[in-house]
C-alpha cells in the first residue's frame, strides 16, 4: 500500500479490501501573520525531520511502511496556491502538538502607515525611542478591566518611510505627500496599542506635546490611569 496523502490527523492511504491502516504522526503548525492575527494548518512530520519517533503503517496486521516509504507533500506550495499574493509561507517545521502560532509567538510587528505632512518626524523618532524596553504600558492602550498585567516589552520603534528602504536611499525630508510609517515590535501588545502610541507619537509631530510626554506616560506613580487623548484611526493599520 503506498501512502498518498497525510494530515495532523494521520495518513490517508487507498483504500483496499480487508487492509486495516493506522498511523502515528506528528502535527505541525504552519502559521501566517496578517495584521497581528495567525492561522494554524497542522501536517505530518516530513520523512526528512529527525523524529524521534518515526511514523509506522501497519497494514493487514503484518505489513509495514515506515517514514522512508512515505511522499513528502510539498505543504509550501499547497498553501501558497491559495493564498492571497501579498501573503507567502516560505517554509514550515515540525512543532510539539501544544504548540499555539498565537500564545507561543516570540514576537509581534505591526506597521502603520500616514503621511509626513508638516509633522516634525525627528521628534517622533525621539519619542519612539523611549517605547523600547520593558515597561507598564496602561497609559497607552484601551482600559480593560479584566486586564491585570499590562507590562509589554517593545524591541524596537522606528520612524521610517519606504524610500528609506530603498538600497540607495534619498532624502525627501521636504516632500509633505511622501508617506512614513511606524514600524514597532514587541512581544505582545495590549488592546489598541499601536493605535494610542501613533496618537501620541502625532501630538509630538504637531508639536502639541514634547518627547518627554511618553516618560511622563510610562511614570505609573505620577500617571496612574489613563489620561484623555484621541487614538489613531484604524485604518492605516
């Protein structure tokens, strides 16, 4: 019997008259990310993986097929064939079956884009400095009740803009139109995170509010609760 097919729930074999098929496997989870959200598909080992303990069919009781005889399926291929152009899986690995792409993520990025328009970018970029590292975020998200912890730990925030990604990079610091984004990654954000920290960021760009407004925010002592400002729009997210 050759093994055709298999998903996390086993191996799909033809099937025959009086042949009895089980199979042990592995799942994996191969995961995409699309505005913060993810998505599981679970699949077999590959017969290339180093397993420790390898996938096994017993047919008619006495029969074997072990992982060297099983056709790997190019998962890659199936899942980018359906999936949106602008969303691509490049790779997948075998991953214990507790594994959760959401709760077991080491890191988030989100971007939100807007226009330079007459905002004073440097400061903004000084002003998203002062995000990085690991801090009581409470002040900048929306007030949950249920929410207990609200310590986040921010790798980086940057200030940038996709000629600045260009591999020979311009200026056009005096272009209004041009559009500039906050790109930002942490390993986990509170609820409209993103949104109160771009709001900020804005009122020191208008020059509304200085860079020092975001360590007078994270000063829990001094800023206990959340004070009144406006969030970003959605959007642009």
């Amino acid at each position: 019997v050759r093994c055709k097919q298999r998903t996390g729930l086993g191996i799909i074999a033809p099937a025959a008259a009086n042949t009895a098929t089980t199979a042990v496997a592995s799942p994996t989870a191969v995961s995409g990310d699309s505005d913060g959200g993810s998505a599981e598909r679970h699949a077999a080992e590959p017969a290339t993986a180093a397993a420790a303990d390898p996938i096994t069919v017993v047919v008619s009781g006495s029969e074997t097929v072990t992982t060297d005889d099983i056709e790997e399926i190019d998962y890659v291929c199936m899942l980018n064939r359906v999936l949106p152009d602008d969303i691509r899986v490049l790779a997948w690995a075998p991953v214990d079956c507790n594994f959760s792409s959401r709760y077991h993520c080491v890191s988030r990025t989100y971007r939100y884009f807007f226009p330079r328009s007459q905002l004073r970018v440097d400061e903004m970029r000084d002003a998203a400095q002062k995000l990085v590292g690991e801090h009581d975020f409470r002040n900048f998200c929306y007030f949950n009740s249920e929410v207990k912890n609200w310590t986040r730990a921010i790798i980086r925030a940057e200030i940038l803009s996709p000629s600045m990604q260009h591999p020979n990079p311009t200026s056009s610091s005096g272009n209004e139109s041009e559009m500039m984004f906050l790109e930002i990654e942490a390993n986990g954000f509170l609820y409209h995170q993103i949104r109160c920290i771009v709001g900020i960021l804005c009122l020191v760009g208008r020059g509304h509010e200085e860079a020092e407004v975001i360590d007078a925010l994270l000063d829990i002592d001094r800023f206990p609760g959340r004070p009144a400002y406006d969030m970003a729009v959605g959007q642009p997210l």
